[in-house]
C-alpha cells in the first residue's frame, strides 16, 4: 500500500460504530513482518496470548507474562500504520481487582502503543471493566470459550449449551452495558451466537461461533497453516505455509550436504567486478 493510500486507523468507537454494518475483520500478529501483511486489511489486529503457545512452545495461555505481551505488541506496532492495536492482558494480571486491572492494562496500552485491551470473562468482569472504561481504557471483553480458564471449564470445550446458555446471554449483556466497545464470541454455538448478537448493541467477533457475528478472528499461524498442533473445528487453513516451509528446509538440507549450495551466483569473487565506463 503506498503512503498516499494509507487510511487512518480506527479508534474503539469506530469498531463500536460498525455494529450490524460491513464485517469487522481482524486477525491476531506476534511480529512486525506479520503486522505488516495485515496493515489496513484488517480493522483491528490482535496481539493476543496464544503467542505463548503459537510462538513460545508453551502448553497453554498461562505461563504467558505481561514482559511477553509489550515485546510482542511492540513489535506488531511496529508494523501497523492503518489497522488498530488491540493486546491481550495476561493471566494474573487483572483478576485481583479493577485497581490491579487498571495499572497493567495503563501499563500495556502506554508501553505498545494500543488502541484498547482485551480481557476475559463476563458478567464477572463486569465491574472491572466499567472501571477501566471510565478512566480511559476502552476494553474488548471475551466471553464463551475463555483459554485462561481451561481448568474451571475442562478443556477446550464449546460454551452455552443446554441451560448454559441463558447465563452466556447475561455475561453478553453484562459486558456491553459495563462499557466494553465489543465482544468476542469463542467456541459458542451458531443459534446462541446470533441471538447474542441480536440482542447486544457492541460488535460481536466470532471465532468458532457464527458467520452472522459482526466480525471474525482468527489465529493468523493456524488459518495459514504454521502452527498445526492442533486443529480445532473452526479453523480454516488459508493456506499450508508449514508443510512449504518443511519442504524448503529439507531441500536446503540436501544441496547443503550436496555441496550444490552456495551455487557460483552466492559466492563472492577475489576481486570486485569492474565498474562499466558510462
């Protein structure tokens, strides 16, 4: 995209601006040359923790530290021009209390340079986040499927099924009228999905809910098929950049061990070319 066709990013009410209107895309980044790619197509670009799984090996989103998520929004803000930053507060970091919620939320948004935090949880999240929406800190809440709650939900399993859903609906509602600019969906049935979206006046993001959602995310390493440690349902693979990448080192492999690598064109000469008179 060259400079005179860059637009301006939208802020957190432009996204709430969006409700029932053209699709919010967004996708999540961990690096700058991700970032990039994304600029300007996607609405928001999330530098969520699934970095801890993704791109640090670990088993879960847990282990993942507030040091963690500044050095990777760093970088993804790095690569943004025309997309909003939004970055994920960690495990730990803003259950406590609304103070404890408000210091690391100030603290990612001021060393990151987002846009808007996002946090789960719903209607008990309520309170917390009212409070930082009304100091400044615009929230996406996240609702259904919430991975830093793994062991209270046992496992990654689908949220708001059977009487489940009638408390999925006031966690929705919860959220919304505590201020949130949006709300993600995760691993929701399509019917609860839509009637959720139906009845709150935030955008909803699906991501393994419904296409009637006002926007979708996705895993950027999973819809291009580089992080394939598990396949969840809701992921369409976009492209098999993994299985390309695997095939271009087991080439290198072979030329290296060939000696076919460096070829003539990738070596240097002992003396430098002559330049051609003009």
């Amino acid at each position: 995209m060259s400079a005179t066709a860059l637009k301006t990013a939208p802020m957190p009410q432009d996204i709430k601006a969006r409700k029932g209107g053209t699709p919010i895309v967004s996708l999540t980044a961990y690096t700058t040359p991700m970032a990039q790619l994304m600029d300007g197509v996607c609405d928001f670009v999330l530098v969520g923790d699934s970095v801890g799984m993704v791109l640090h090996g670990l088993s879960s989103t847990l282990d993942v530290t507030m040091e963690m998520m500044i050095l990777h929004g760093q970088a993804v803000r790095r690569g943004l021009n025309s997309s909003m930053l939004v970055i994920d507060m960690p495990f730990g970091s803003y259950e406590e209390s609304p103070e404890q919620a408000f210091r690391n939320a100030a603290r990612l948004m001021s060393e990151t340079g987002a846009g808007a935090v996002k946090l789960e949880g719903g209607s008990t999240m309520a309170q917390t986040i009212e409070f930082l929406s009304k100091r400044g800190i615009p929230v996406m809440a996240h609702i259904g499927l919430t991975p830093q709650s793994i062991h209270t939900l046992g496992g990654y399993k689908v949220q708001g099924r059977g009487p489940a859903a009638d408390q999925m609906m006031v966690d929705a509602k919860a959220v919304a009228a505590a201020g949130a600019f949006a709300v993600v969906l995760e691993k929701v049935p399509e019917t609860l999905a839509d009637r959720i979206t139906q009845a709150i006046d935030i955008p909803t993001i699906g991501i393994g809910a419904s296409a009637s959602c006002d926007g979708q995310i996705l895993v950027v390493d999973d819809m291009l098929g580089l992080f394939t440690a598990f396949k969840a349902k809701f992921v369409k693979r976009y492209s098999h950049l993994g299985d390309d990448a695997k095939s271009a080192i087991d080439t290198y492999a072979r030329e290296v061990q060939a000696r076919t690598f460096p070829a003539p064109e990738h070596v240097f000469a002992d003396e430098a070319p002559k330049q051609k008179a003009p």
